[in-house]
C-alpha cells in the first residue's frame, strides 16, 4: 500500500458536487463519523445508508490505522491525502481492493472518495494501467475546482454568452470526471440510452468553435430516430475526430449525419444504420501510417499519445459499430457507422 504526498487542492463544495458523483463517496465529520455516503458507496461495501451513516471511519478498515491518520492529516493541512492499493470490509466483512482520496470540506471535515481496483488494470501493459491510474487521481481534484468556479462564473455573470461557456466548462469537467472513473474502474461501460445524435454533436461543435480554430459545417439529416448509446462517450469520440483533423491544420470541418440502409459493419449487415461523418480539409493520413492508425501509440505527431483513435474505435465497438476513415490531401473522411436496434449484451 503505498501513501500518496499530500498535494495542494480547493477545497471542495459537497453541496454542489459529491451528491452527482458516480464514484463511491460520503462525508466524513470532525469525529470521524461517515455521514451522506451516496448509492454508489452503498453498493459498493453492501450497506444501506443508515448503517454507514453510524459507522465511524475506522470500521471501514480495522486494524488500519493510515485512514484515521489520513484523515486527521487532512483536516490538519488542508490538503488531499490518497491512499493507494488500500483494502475495505464490505458488510459480510469481505475485502475490497480500492485507493482512497480524502479532500478538505468547505463546511469542515473531508470528503471520501473510494475507487474500486479491478483486476484488468494491472494485467497487460502493467507501466501504462499505473500512470493512466495515477492520472485519473489527479485530474479529478482540479476537475472539482474548476467545475465550482464556472458553477459560481454561471450564477454571478449577467450575459448569456459567458453563461453559456461557463455550462460548457461545467459539461466536460463532468465528461472528464466520467473518463477518470473509467480508469479507475477498469472500464466499465456505463449503461446505455436514448441518444439525440445532433445534440452530441452540437455540444463537439461548441466546443471545438470556442477553441476558435475552424469554421464548422452542420449537415444533418432530421428524420433520425434517436439511438440508443453512451452519449459522453461518444462526445469523446466525435471530440477526437474533430481536435485530430484542428492538429492537422484543418480550417474547415463538416459534422454530417445520415440514414444508411444494408450498411455493412465488420462482417455482419445492419438493416438500418446511423452514419455520421467528420470530414476535414487538413493534410491528410501520411501513407506511412495508413495500415496501422487504429492501433494504440501510433501517431502522426512526435508529441502524440497515440491514444485518441485507438480509442474512438474502442469506442465505436461498444456500440456494435465500426469506425473507418479516406483520406488524401485536403480532404480526410472519418465516418462512424452505428446500428439501430441491435442488442448490446
């Protein structure tokens, strides 16, 4: 188990964000009592609220003494204190693998964040798993900041435009704060639902205008029934096509969406598909890299992860659908096929 040097951080504003968090969290007051744990702490440790809310933090880890000294480090210094590859007693008194981060309350006390290890993480590519892991600690503490400053940005500007960037900002500090879960819990899939695929992709067109880097092009087909998918991933998805084709010196961008019937994906034929394509005027896929895009760490870029498409087409895939692209010079196809009414298991 390792402890984590505490680290400089707002202190965060319960109020506002640990209720709408998706990862197990609850409060925990000045003598050390768990108070507001949410569903997810609940179904993690296999107890109702009212049991937690009168059991004190040392319970969840008996004979650990680094949690209570967490959190009286804490409440010392105000600052973050993590715990990594701790272990918790659920209900039937059964461990689970989690790291911890505690984070200083406005109102008193800390905020306890539990995210549960899942096995998948530290199999293949072990070096990677642990700096993605390590990074989505990190990110979720000015994540937090940054999402209570546009909330206060939203409620004490009068013009409407700032109000919108500010929901914007609000909008990805939870998309990314989703990611960072992602990581955390080996990705899991969130579950899926109806999705209006024009409203993800005006929120990746406000977006990518506010960078102000490209004139965007809308060309929609509003007879689409909705789909049924993860909408924020999916905005991650259309997100990477779009900021790919700005770093490959695009000026232009076309968002087109269209009903594609007898569409061939992988090796099976959908009887009714959603198409959408991002199509750009940049300098194109170097040939070079044609036969391998998809994979993971191939970039065009020196100072690229080689992440980005790899994971649209991961993304794509948990869709049931299938992520192609055309490209010369001036002018680069990326189109998204997705089937409707297919089961996704």
């Amino acid at each position: 188990m390792m402890v984590q040097p505490p680290q400089s951080a707002p202190t965060v504003d319960s109020t506002t964000f640990w209720p709408q968090l998706s990862t197990a969290a609850a409060g925990i007051d000045a003598q050390q009592q768990l108070y507001a744990p949410n569903p997810a702490l609940c179904e993690l440790l296999g107890m109702g609220a009212r049991r937690l809310e009168v059991t004190p933090l040392s319970a969840l880890a008996p004979d650990r003494p680094e949690l209570p000294e967490a959190f009286r480090r804490v409440l010392a210094e105000q600052r973050v204190v993590q715990l990594r590859d701790f272990v918790l007693l659920d209900a039937a008194g059964l461990p689970v693998a989690v790291d911890l981060t505690l984070s200083p309350l406005a109102e008193g006390g800390a905020l306890l964040e539990v995210h549960t290890l899942a096995p998948a993480v530290r199999e293949p590519n072990a070096q990677l798993s642990e700096s993605l892991r390590g990074f989505a600690h990190e990110v979720k503490n000015p994540l937090a900041g940054l999402r209570g400053a546009a909330q206060l940005i939203a409620r004490r500007v009068a013009d409407e435009g700032v109000k919108e960037l500010a929901g914007l900002i609000i909008a990805e500090a939870d998309r990314l704060a989703q990611l960072a879960n992602r990581l955390l819990q080996g990705s899991v899939m969130s579950p899926l639902g109806p999705v209006n695929i024009h409203e993800v992709l005006e929120r990746v067109a406000a977006l990518l205008v506010s960078q102000g880097q490209a004139a965007i092009t809308r060309d929609f087909d509003p007879s689409l029934p909705l789909l049924q998918g993860d909408a924020d991933r999916l905005t991650q998805l259309f997100l990477n096509l779009g900021r790919n084709a700005l770093e490959a010196g695009a000026d232009r961008l076309v968002l087109r969406s269209r009903a594609e019937h007898s569409a061939r994906i992988h090796d099976r034929v959908a009887k009714l598909a959603l198409r959408v394509d991002v199509i750009d005027n940049g300098r194109g896929v170097a040939s070079e890299l044609a036969d391998h895009l998809f994979l993971p760490m191939v970039s065009g870029r020196a100072d690229g992860s080689g992440l980005g498409l790899a994971l649209c087409r991961e993304i794509a895939g948990e869709h049931l659908g299938g992520l192609t692209y055309r490209s010369r010079a001036g002018e680069t196809v990326f189109s998204l096929l997705l089937p409707y009414g297919e089961s996704h298991g």
